[in-house]
C-alpha cells in the first residue's frame, strides 16, 4: 500500500510540475504547445533568407528574381506563423521594410549601379525595387492576414465569457445604486403597544356609588395662587 500511495503522489507531482512549466497562451506559435520565437527572431526569418536570395539574383542578372521571390515569401511567412502570439505586430509590417533594407543595400554593394549620373544610379536602383514589388504587396497581404487570424484565434482560454461580463456588470450596477430609503411610519395612538401593568401592583379601585364628585380645581390653583376670597387679611400697619 505505501509503494501505491508513493507512486500516486509522485504522478500528481509531475502533473504539478507539467502543469506549472506550461506555456502561457500568449507565448505560443500559431500551432502545437511549444514557445514561439521572439519578434527579433521573426524578422531575421525573412531579413537573411531575403539576404541570400537577393545577392544570389543581382550578381548574376542585376535584378531580383525568382530566388528573391521564394526565399522572401518563405522567410516571412514563417516569422509570422512560428513568432509568439504577443509579438505579432512585428512580423505583420515587417515585409516592406525588409525589402527596402535588402535589395538598395545589395545593389550598392555588388556594383549594380552604373556610372553616369543620377539617372544612372536612380534606374539601377529602381529596377530591382520595380521588380521585387508583386511579391513584396503579395507576402505583406498574407503576413497581415495571417496576423489577424491569429488575434481572433489564439485568445486567452480563462477570459469570462459573454454572460459573466454581463452578469458582473449588472451587479456593479446594482451596488452602485443607493439604496432607497422608506419612509418611518408614523405610529398613532390606538397602533402603539400598552404598557402592560407590572405584577403584584394595586389595581385602581373604582369609585363608589353615590360618592360625591371631585371639585374641580380653581383657577389659579395650578400656578399656586389662592383663589379669590380666600386671602388672609394684612394686619394693620403701626405707624406710632
């Protein structure tokens, strides 16, 4: 039983481990599980391959031709499907520039411009650019395409769907509201509780039959005057 329970605690420890070293969604490649390359790297995919087919076409014909063509379009499509998912910006824009950075370069380097002037060098420069467009609009279109398949397709597995958005924000709303306050009833006197009588006090007798009324109370009695009449008379004054 131990040697059971100690091999099912190591497997759930790989799986721990498996689960811990796995990469996050957006550092993935377009397919399979493992890491993409950097976007420096994306761009080397198509600067150096565009390099090599670019020196191979102008030292034996001046031009770009279909080397250039292959290699370029090979080298950024796979910058684009093989960079990570957080670094697409890069390989999407990435065809123009390349093109402009190879091919005046290469020109220069190998003597394809010829002596003469301006117009000279002007047409020895613009003939392999002129030729090298189709392919680079070409390769720019399924570069950015490519990218933006890739925005739509490869998203964050644990985003709150649809439903719990809008769940979440109907309960902020909620909370933001205040709450509504209820007017304090006013109690009359028939709604009012009585007191009830503590145990064990005297109950008040009633009053007998034939017994006299009470005699109402004279004015001023209450501010503790004498009524009228019943003052008590001064004693002369002795002036002697």
């Amino acid at each position: 039983m131990c040697g059971v329970s100690d091999v099912r605690d190591r497997s759930a420890a790989f799986d721990d481990v498996e689960d811990y070293d796995a990469v996050p969604w957006n550092y993935k490649a377009i397919f399979g599980s493992f890491k993409g390359i950097p976007w420096w790297a994306a761009i080397l995919c198509a600067l150096i391959p565009a390099f090599i087919g670019a020196f191979i076409d102008i030292n034996s014909s001046k031009t770009v031709g279909w080397t250039f063509n292959g290699v370029f379009f090979v080298g950024a499509l796979a910058g684009i499907l093989l960079v990570q998912r957080r670094s697409l910006f890069a390989p999407m824009v990435q065809p123009p520039l390349v093109l402009a950075a190879t091919v005046p370069t290469l020109v220069l380097l190998t003597g394809g411009v010829q002596k003469g002037g301006l117009s000279a060098m002007a047409l020895g420069l613009g003939k392999p650019l002129i030729d090298s467009f189709p392919v680079m609009a070409v390769t720019t279109a399924v570069t950015v395409v490519l990218g933006i398949v890739r925005i739509f397709i490869q998203k964050d597995p644990n985003r709150p769907s649809k439903d719990e958005v809008r769940e979440a924000k109907a309960e902020l709303k909620a909370r933001s509201k205040p709450a509504a306050r209820k007017p304090a009833r006013e109690e009359s006197a028939e709604d009012r509780p009585r007191r009830p009588r503590p145990e064990g006090s005297p109950a008040r007798r009633p009053r007998p039959e034939g017994a006299p009324a009470r005699r109402p109370r004279p004015e001023g009695a209450a501010r503790g005057e004498r009524p009228a009449g019943q003052r008590r008379p001064r004693p002369p004054r002795d002036d002697r």
